[in-house]
C-alpha cells in the first residue's frame, strides 16, 4: 500500500477492501499480462512493474495492455524502472 496517496486519496476506500482487491488482480495473471516484482539480496521488495489486460474483445483480449509501475521510495532515481519495464517489454515481444 506503501505509495498508494500518489494516486489515488487512500481516504476514500476501505484499505482492507483496496489490499483484497490488489490480492485478487496480483493473482489472477496469466502470459504476458503478469507481474515482474525486484528484490534485493535480502528478499526486499524494490519494485514492480506490470501488465494488465485491458480488453476482452476476442480479436484485442491479448493484444492490448495496461503497464504499470512501482519503485520504492528509496530505490527511486537509480535506474530500477527502466530496467523493469526494458525487461517487460522484452518478455511481450517474445509472445508476439
């Protein structure tokens, strides 16, 4: 949840409810529309890089996606982001 005031005012939901829904959409990915998370050496989560789908058309449903992303606050400005979305990218243009 850390970062989540960036977005959205956290005010305005049910944090149990936000962190379920979260659960749900961090478990129901298959393919490419999956989730790249970085760690450190010690297991720390430094960030995460995404890919949702974004259509169910039959002829868009695996063609079209949402891409988001999270940096921890202190691994922020060293480069992690463009070295996950570089690798997502990657990985999505194997699928094609």
């Amino acid at each position: 949840m850390e970062g989540i005031e960036n977005s959205f005012d956290a005010e305005q939901f049910n944090k149990k409810e936000l962190k379920q829904k979260f659960k749900e959409n961090f478990q129901d990915r298959k393919g490419i529309f999956n989730f790249w998370v970085a760690i450190d050496a010690d297991s720390n989560i430094l960030g995460w890089q995404s890919l949702i789908k974004v259509s169910t058309h039959p002829f868009k449903e695996n063609t079209y996606a949402e891409s988001s992303t999270y940096i921890t606050k202190n691994t922020r400005f060293k480069g992690l982001r463009k070295m996950l979305l570089d690798y997502v990218m990657k990985e999505a243009e194997k699928v094609r």
